[in-house]
C-alpha cells in the first residue's frame, strides 16, 4: 500500500521522538512540519529530509499533500487544533491528554465521527506488544483475580516555574502530563480483569501537592475503585522520583513491569514481564518491539486508516471519553482548574471561528401560536450541565446540529462531588449565552413557582432569580413548574400577565398543570381580556405513566388529554418522552423490578404490550426502538415538542435518530393499543 502521508504540528521533543519512529517504518512519511518557533521546525524537517516547512499549524492542515496530521503541541490546544485538522478533511493522531476535560474531548470525537476521519489518542505504549501479553495474561487468569493495581509515572522534569509543565495556563501539572498513563492502564487491566476491554471506575478518591507557585499538581496519588472490588494505587509527579513500575497483584500471583511507559524506546528491543505465584518459582517473560515504541504506534494508525477504519482496536473513542473522564474525577478530588476553564475561557466554539448550523441538518420545526420563532421539535434540557466546559460542549453541539430551543428552570442545580459546591444550570446556561453573543436566535424557556413557592409572589420571586442568572431582560416561554389547587387560577393568570406586561416573558404556561385547571385558567382569561396559557409541559410518552415521576408530576397522554390539544392545538413541551429509558432493550422487563423508579412509575401490562409492538416495528424498520417512540410523540396531531437531556454528546446523536422516522396513523393507533 501506499504509505500515509504525514504532517506534525510541534517540534518539541515529541514531535522529534514521533518523527524518528515514522522514519523506521515502510507504511509512513513525513512530508510536511509546522512549528510557531521556525527555527525548530527547520532542524526537525531538516534531520528527516523534509522540504515543506511552517510556522503555523493553519498552513500545515491547509496543505493537500498531508494525509494525516501529527499534533504535538502543548494540552490546551490539542482539542482546537484536533478539530481544524479534521474539519480540513486529515486524520489525526493526538498527544496524550487528547483534551484538557472529557467535555472538550467529546467535541473532538463528535467532529471525527461527523467527518468520517480517523483519530486517535497517542498512548503509544497500548500499542506495544507488552500491553498486549499483559492483558493476555490476566485474561488467562494465571495471577487469579487482580485485586489491586499499582502504578506510577513520575520524575523531576526540571524547567523551573516557565516551564510547560508548571504553567497551568499551558494545562501543567502531573497529572494531565504523567497521571494519564496510569490512569488508562488500570482502567485497560480492569477491563481485562471484568472480561471487557476496559473499565470505568465507580469511586475516585485523591490527594495532592498543589504547587505554592505554580498552582498546578506537582505531585498527586490517586485511588480507584473498580467493579468487584478491584483497587488501583496511582501516582504522577514532575517535581519528585518515583519507582515508575507496575505491579498488578492477584491472587494467586503478580504481575511485574519496569518498562511500562516507554517499553523498548526508541529503538527495537525486548522488555521484560515479571510473573510471580504462590505456587510458582519467578519466571522472567520477554516480549520483543521489532521497531521504536513510536514505529509501533505510527504503523498501528497507518493499519486502521488502510482499513478504512476510524478508530484504532487498541485506544478506541469511547477508551479516550472514559480516561478523560476519570481524570476529571481525579482532578475534581484534588481541587484543580485550569485557567482555560474558565467560565470566560469559552468565548468561541472548540477549533471553530463561529457557530455556525451544519449544513444537511435534519432538524424540524414547529409553530407555538403567538410566538414570533420557529422552535426546533427537540428541546434541550439544561438541567445535568456541571461545568461551563460541558454545557458549551452540549450546547454548541445542540446548535450546529440545528436545534434552537433550550427548556431550564429555577430549581435545576446540583451538588459538586468532594467540594460540596453547589451548581445552577441556569448559571451555566447564561454564561454560555454571553459567551456566544445568540440569545435573540434561540427560543429561551424557564420554569419557576415550584412548591413550596407554587404562588404567585414565589413565581415572581423565582422569575426575577432566574432572570439573573441567565443574565437576559425575558424568556420566550415561561412554564408554572407545578400547579398549586389552593391558589385560585385567576391569581396566576394576573400575575403572569402582570410580569408578560413588563417585558419578561412572551408566552407562558403550565409544566404539570391537569386539564381542568388549565382550562379554567384561559376561560378566566378570555373573560378578563388577559393572556391565556399558550403551551403546557407534561409528560408524554408512548408508554403512559403509572405513578408521577416526580410528586406533582403530570401527564398528557391520556385520551381525553390528547383530544384536548387537538382540539385546541395547544402546544405540549413534552417531558420524560422516552419513558426514562423503559423502551431501551434490556433495561425494563417484567422480571426487573430492582429500579423503583422505573417500575413504580412505568410498569403495566399495557405499557409492556406497547414495548413489545415498539421493539417489534424498530426491527421490522431496522431501528432503534427510541426512534421509534420519539416518531411516535412527534407525530402527534397537535404541537409536540420533546424535551431530551443528554449528558454525553453521543447521546444527542442518538435522540436525533428518531428525527428520520415517520409513522403512519395506523402505525401510530397500533402502537398505542388503539386498533
């Protein structure tokens, strides 16, 4: 095969160590270097014979002769410039950390997957033969069952304070730079250990040594707990020696390796495996790298890319998203941000110049009357955004892939692991908005006067409170998040108004208000010559909630509901549409009862024979059966807009699934048990 055209993008001492591997390989060649720093450039390109040169990454990616871009550059832009690479239409191998978070990382993979091009997270070493015959060997069970793994990367890097490495504004620290080696290998031997290809660990505890100057982790130790009691001592240091071995003990024996990270370096070699038993003398395993530990890597991407593959078997995607993630639970424990995470930090999209709707999107729109915008029929939740860097990974995401409605509310926050911070997403939700400059081209939907502050003066309170933290002067909607029966309707009728009449909200309505009252409430309108309620926010699934989800939770599927809208075409901004996952394969049976939630609230004879049809007609149309359940609440004969809150970028992709699927009616009646 021809060989992959190369370009790197840095002339450090990576860029030079990956630069001598593609050097020892047939299936490679370097043909172009970029570098700020000309001078370095020069000399690397000069050591390998390279003719094109750069002094920016922009002109490397922009070069048609490069096939596959090299990024070596320091951690806070691998993520920017992982996502111009392959926006320019080139591969990608990224330097470990791929991203400085897990939020920024989905981003990059989303971007890879949308342009059908490969990319890849550069541990080397789990591309090394040694990884290799190590997961072999606890695959085999000649140690017994790992119950704890030891492992560190740690030396004095030296460079004083100017240094990358001690510069959190460069993304410094041990942890980003060492720890994630660790990190990743004892995830990889946990997996191994749990027959999987890796593991996410269920508890994350940490401490460290915050630089007095340099504010970054000089030095930190880490404890994972994996499924089935798996433990995992970690340790990473720039400014301290450590033993930089790994030992994987089990019980029946352990596993030795003194050469982990960097195995036969950067020459062909053989490194040594220790295996010791309790019933055993010691035996010494060698493994050979026919080529540097950088060959290696560099003829494992070359394979994949031959193979038209877009991710390499040995540090897929979702491997990168769980190691970035818990090395966010790790820094989380030791208390340390970045300066690039700031709330301001994410004035513009990842790697983009502007925020822009892709084109070929698929996005629908619907009409809420009295409203001067078109709504996108999926509604993103802001309502499980922890940081600023995952809400603008959600939201950005959510944008560019058409979507323009954004459904928060007052009460929406949540407690910060091991800080005990707590977070309002409508905090989140506002900085975002200053930070895109969008706010007249989405449609902004809030919720207050939840009980106990379900009357009029808590609606005003929470309204002005909510205002505040989303940082605008109105919202488009405004939903009454429950209903308070002791409070008679004309009171909120006159109160909505009142705060409608003074420019905080265009439309409101009623979130978990029954038909009768909200019936009540537009005929007191009507006579009073005020504003009715223009749209509701219930519940409404093709499954039809047993028991509320939530105490004063309501829904519209009911016959005489649904009519009511017909009837009136009144707008539904539908919670909980996918019954909470009841219509996942596996998650609710008869026979699953250990989640109270799901079976208290969704379980029923009828809501299981509408499982059945749904997974009957998903395969009958090669679906996934939630595809099939959110055609079905769009294609009702009224206004249906679905609420979706995912926590993972991968998880909108999934919900826009649906989006292609059009039922016929007598799709939909024999769905819902109405033939």
């Amino acid at each position: 095969m021809a060989a992959l055209k190369w370009g790197i993008i840095g002339a450090g001492n990576i860029g030079n160590a990956f630069a001598d591997g593609l050097s020892q390989t047939d299936s490679c060649e370097l043909v172009a270097v970029a570098d700020m720093n000309k001078k370095a450039a020069d000399e690397l390109a000069g050591k390998y014979g390279v003719s094109t040169v750069y002094d920016s990454a922009a002109s490397l990616i922009a070069d048609d002769s490069v096939e596959i871009v090299y990024i070596g550059m320091p951690h806070t832009m691998h993520a920017e410039w992982s996502v111009r690479a392959l926006n320019a239409g080139k591969h990608v191998l990224c330097e470990k950390p791929m991203a400085i978070n897990e939020a920024d990382a989905m981003t990059v993979i989303e971007t890879a997957r949308r342009n059908g091009k490969f990319f890849m997270e550069a541990f080397m070493f789990k591309c090394h033969p040694q990884t290799h015959k190590v997961v072999e060997m606890v695959n085999s069970g000649i140690i017994g069952d790992v119950a704890v793994i030891d492992a560190s990367f740690s030396w004095p890097c030296g460079g004083g304070l100017e240094a990358r490495t001690f510069n959190p504004k460069m993304g410094g620290g041990s942890l980003l730079d060492m720890g994630c080696y660790p990190v990743t290998l004892a995830r990889c031997i946990a997996g191994a250990a749990l027959g999987k290809d890796f593991a996410e660990p269920v508890e994350v505890r940490a401490l460290a040594h915050i630089g007095e100057e340099s504010k970054v982790d000089e030095w930190t130790t880490g404890m994972f707990k994996f499924d089935k009691d798996i433990l995992a001592r970690l340790g990473s240091g720039i400014a301290r020696d450590d033993h930089n071995m790994v030992v994987i003990a089990g019980t029946k024996g352990r596993i030795e390796l003194r050469d982990m990270w960097e195995a036969n370096g950067d020459k062909p070699g053989e490194v040594t495996i220790t295996l010791t038993g309790l019933e055993r003398d010691t035996e010494e395993i060698m493994v050979k790298g026919e080529k540097s530990i950088y060959a290696i890597e560099a003829e494992a991407v070359a394979t994949a890319i031959a193979k038209g593959k877009l991710e390499c078997p040995y540090n897929q995607w979702v491997d990168s998203l769980g190691n970035m993630a818990a090395m966010d639970k790790w820094r989380l424990a030791i208390g340390l941000a970045y300066p690039c995470e700031t709330n301001g930090a994410y004035s513009k999209p990842i790697g983009l110049d502007k925020l822009e709707v892709l084109p070929g999107s698929k996005m629908p729109f619907g009409e809420v009357k009295g409203l001067d915008k078109k709504v996108s029929k999926l509604v993103m939740g802001v309502d499980n955004q922890m940081t600023i860097a995952h809400a603008t990974a959600m939201f950005d995401d959510f944008i560019m892939r058409g979507g323009n409605a954004f459904d928060t509310a007052n009460i929406y926050d949540d407690c910060m692991p091991y800080t005990g911070e707590t977070v309002y997403m409508e905090n989140l939700m506002g900085q975002w908005l200053k930070n895109r400059g969008i706010r007249d081209e989405i449609v902004l939907i809030g919720k207050g006067a939840h009980t106990p502050n379900c009357n009029p003066e808590g609606m005003v309170r929470e309204l002005e409170e909510s205002l505040g933290r989303l940082q605008v002067d109105a919202v488009d909607i405004y939903f009454l998040h429950r209903d308070n029966p002791e409070v008679p309707v004309g009171e909120f009728v006159d109160a909505l108004n009142e705060q409608k009449d003074k420019g905080r909200m265009t439309l409101f309505g009623g979130s978990n208000w029954s038909m009768e009252r909200v019936m009540a409430a537009n005929e007191y309108a009507a006579k009073n010559g005020k504003q009715g309620f223009a749209a509701m926010s219930n519940n409404f699934s093709l499954a039809q909630m047993v028991q509320a989800v939530w105490a004063g939770g309501v829904a519209s599927s009911a016959p005489e509901f649904r009519k009511w809208h017909e009837d009136t075409q009144t707008s539904l901004f539908a919670w909980s549409s996918q019954a909470r996952g009841f219509f996942v394969p596996g998650v609710a049976s008869p026979e699953k009862k250990h989640d109270p939630e799901m079976y208290e609230s969704w379980y029923s004879a009828d809501n299981f024979s509408r499982q059945a049809r749904c997974f009957e007609l998903a395969e009958k149309k090669g679906l996934h059966p939630c595809a099939v359940v959110l055609a079905y609440v769009l294609g009702q004969k009224f206004p249906v807009f679905a609420l979706i809150g995912p926590r993972k970028v991968s998880e909108t992709t999934a919900s826009l699934a649906g989006l292609d699927v059009t039922l016929t009616e007598e799709e939909m009646s024999w769905l819902n048990l109405e033939d």
